[in-house]
DNA sequence: CCACTAATGCAACAGTGTTGCATTTGAAGG
DNA sequence: CCTTCAAATGCAACACTGTTGCATTAGTGG
C-alpha cells in the first residue's frame, strides 16, 4: 500500500522532469520526489539525511546541489532563503498554495509554517524594477522553539 | 564642519552604548557609526570593507562579528538575512521609521530597497508562537540587476 | 548497439560565521 | 594616578554552505 503510493509518486515525478526538457535521472526524481512529499521547504542538508530508497546509494554532495539548482532552473522547483541564511527548495506546484496565503519563519529552526490569512496585493514598483515574488512573513519563534524562554 | 558632524555623531554613539550598559570601545563606536549612518542594512563584508576612520586600525573580522552580535544583544542593531543568505545589520532606532513601509530584496545585489506602500496588519497566530517582526517583502530584480536580462 | 551530450563523482576551493585561548583594554575603586 | 579584573580583542583553527574544474559515467536519440 505504501509501496504503491511510493511508486505512484516516483512516476509522476520522472513525468514532470521529462516534459520540463531535460534528462531523467534517478537523483533528479528522489530529489522531486522529496520536494513534493515534503509539507515544508527543506534544505540541501536535510535532504543529504534523507534515507536512501531502496538500496539506493547516497546522492553525492555536490551531485545534490547541481539536482536542485537544475530543479530550479527548469520551473520544477523553488529557491529561497530561511532566517538563518540557509536556502530552501519546494516543489513548484506547491507554491501555487503557498502563494495564496502567509507564512510563518521560525528565527529558532528556521521552519516555515503556513497560515491561513492571504497577503495583500503588492504596490507599485519604481521603473526598471521585476517583481518576482510577493512575500508577507511574520518571523518569531515558533511553539516548540520558544518553550523555554520566558 | 564636517569634522564637527562625524564628532557629533560619534558621541551619540557612543552616548547609546553606555547607555545600553555595555563598555564603550573604538570598534562599538566605529560600527555603530556606521549602521546609524547607512542608508540600507549592511553585511559584515560591506563593513569590514570601511574605510579606517582617521588611522584607525582596520577592526578584526572575528571581532567585528562580534560587535555586530553584541550591539544586536543589547537592542542598538537588528540582524537579517539577505535574498542571498548573508547577514544584514541595521541601527535599532531606524526599524522603527522601516517598520511603517514595504521593502522591495533584489535577488541580484541583495540589495534592500524602501517602498512608500504600509504593510496590512499581521494575522492571527497559532497556540504557542511568538511574534518579533511583520515582513512585507517584494522580491525580484532591481534596476541596476535586471538592465541586462531581457 | 552507438555516439554524443548531459549529468555525475571527486577533489579542491571560496565565503560566511564560530570557537578557544592568550593578550589587551575599559571602567570602577583605592 | 595606580591597581584590579571582567569584558573585549586578535589570532589561529575550525565548521558549514555553496561553487568550480575535470575526468568518468550514464541518458537519450538515432
Ligand atoms: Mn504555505
Ligand atoms: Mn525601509
Ligand atoms: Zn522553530
Ligand atoms: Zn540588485
């Protein structure tokens, strides 16, 4: 049962790499295939820790940058930075969701969770700027960080 | 008359650091100077790449991320990240005048730009989260960046 | 199955930020 | 002034994140 959502997930995701025009490779779909089961943006060390599927060896470092920089490039994955400075991939269909409501930023752990209000629409823009996203974030400690301070 | 400035300005510094209760020293002074005078946050690069005052020894990097922590520990500095993942530094008592408008992040530069839009009032919250900043943040590409794409 | 390009693995590097420890210095009192 | 002592500094070494170069491997299209 689980193996065959697994495998389901494993298909699509070779799917959205072949019609995004580049070379399906396993690393590129256990990366996206990670992106798209995960509920928050992860960074590139905590998918270096991602267990290895089945018997799979180990994505090289580097390897593990270049799949997501790759992702990146061709629409299927995006990029941002957390509070600690440490930069965060998602699957590109979930950013559809999570353009239509606010975000909050752990300064603790660096998560981002999501809350319900929608942003407002964005202002005006001095010429010669390109907007490329609209961001609305609160940014404090979140419940399990901020236990044990006063 | 410049002259004069500079000393008026670094007596202020100086003023807010003993006041903040902790030991006033040439690097403190210098930095703080620096952050009160900067139109925009800055990076520990940015600063590390300030011109000595007046024969002032150049300040040690290690101590430099010090002072920039220790003047963030007493309220004087507030830190942030950049689009880029860096660090970013700016005087407390100019938040106050930022926290009243939007903020556009060139993804290029890192560059910190001032809008005149108000950000909306931030939203419920979870059982449990603490709240330290409200970010309404546009990002993209700013005029010097985006010249050369198409 | 072949050929050709794109992707990978490995080593070495760069930038940013941290830790440990010996030395210096600011500030408080004598 | 001079003494004292915690706090701040300078330096070396380190950790983490991300990048570059290059030889080898593996998709893809024929
Ligand atoms: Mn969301
Ligand atoms: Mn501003
Ligand atoms: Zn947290
Ligand atoms: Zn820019």
């Amino acid at each position: 049962m689980a193996r065959a959502t697994a495998t389901t997930e494993d298909s699509l995701s070779s799917e959205l790499i072949r019609a995004a025009g580049v070379k399906v490779t396993r690393g590129r779909v256990r990366v996206l295939d990670a992106l798209r089961a995960a509920r928050q943006p992860l960074s590139h060390a905590e998918m270096e820790a991602l267990p290895a599927g089945a018997g799979d060896a180990a994505i090289d470092r580097v390897t593990l940058y270049r799949v997501l920089d790759s992702l990146v490039a061709c629409g299927l994955a995006l990029k941002a930075v957390d509070t600690r400075g440490v930069f965060r991939f998602s699957a590109a269909g979930s950013q559809r969701q999570h353009a239509k409501h606010v975000h909050f930023r752990c300064t603790g752990c660096g998560g981002v969770f999501c809350l319900k209000a929608e942003p407002p629409p964005p202002p005006r823009l001095p010429r010669g700027f390109r907007l490329q996203q609209v961001e609305f974030d609160l940014r404090g400690l979140c419940a399990g960080c901020g236990a044990g301070t006063s």
